[in-house]
C-alpha cells in the first residue's frame, strides 16, 4: 500500500480543492490497526471494509466517509465528526463516541452494543434500524 501519510496528504488536498487536485482516499478492506488519524479529514473516503480496529479517530472529520462492514472494535472516536457517515454493519463494540456528531449517520445493522459515551441525543440524530445493536444503557433509556 501506498505510504498513509501520501494517501491522506493527498486526500486532504483532494477535499480542499473540491476535487480538483489530490486524490480521494480508497482504504478499502484495509488493515489500520491502532493508526494514529487524530484529527485528520476523511470527508467522503472510503474505508468499507477497512479493520481500524483501536485506531485513534478523535476529532477526525469522516462526514460522508464509507465505513460499511469496517472494524472499529476499541477505536477512539472523541468528538469525532460522524455527520452522513455510513455506518451499516460496523462493528463498534468497545468504541468510545463520546461527543461524536452522529447527525444522519448511517447505522443499520451496526454493533455499537458495548460503545462507550453514547447519549440518547446523539442516537436520536443517528439513522438505526431494528438490526442495529445498541448499548444497554442507551437502549434502557429509548424505551
């Protein structure tokens, strides 16, 4: 694979330019573990598939980002900016999302069963379905 620093240099020039320069980030089915994203811009990458399994993502901008079926078991999700991120069937069991914007974000059939720090607020933003798993305290609180 293609240095990450390149492929996320390139991707934010992509994003500010609109297009026109740079290149979108195409991290499918990647292997990311434990990779270190604080605060960088994935507005509309795709990362379906992509194992980011104990990655640090606080504060990452991933508005619009491709995440279906990826791993994010255990990552850090602080305050991240999750607005019409697609979410179907991730799994986020372990992930802290505390103060994460999950306004429009895509969850059905998600695992967010043992997610750390998520508010019933956040959910109310979020688009779920009755495959997706919540966690109990949320859950408790729904009904």
């Amino acid at each position: 694979m293609e240095d990450l620093k390149q492929i996320l240099s390139n991707h934010r020039r992509w994003f500010r330019t609109l297009g026109n320069e740079g290149q979108k980030a195409e991290l499918e089915d990647a292997n990311l573990q434990r990779v270190d994203f604080e605060g960088a811009t994935l507005v509309e990458a795709n990362l379906q598939g992509a194992d980011l399994k104990q990655a640090n993502l606080k504060q990452t901008d991933l508005r619009g980002a491709n995440l279906q079926d990826a791993n994010l078991s255990e990552a850090q999700l602080q305050n991240a900016n999750l607005e019409e991120t697609d979410l179907m069937w991730a799994d986020l069991t372990g992930a802290n999302i505390a103060g994460a914007n999950l306004s429009g974000t895509y969850l059905r059939g998600a695992d967010l069963s043992g997610a750390i720090g998520m508010s019933p607020s956040q959910l109310n933003e979020a688009v779920v379905d009755e495959n997706t798993l919540l966690p109990p305290s949320v859950y408790e609180r729904r009904n």
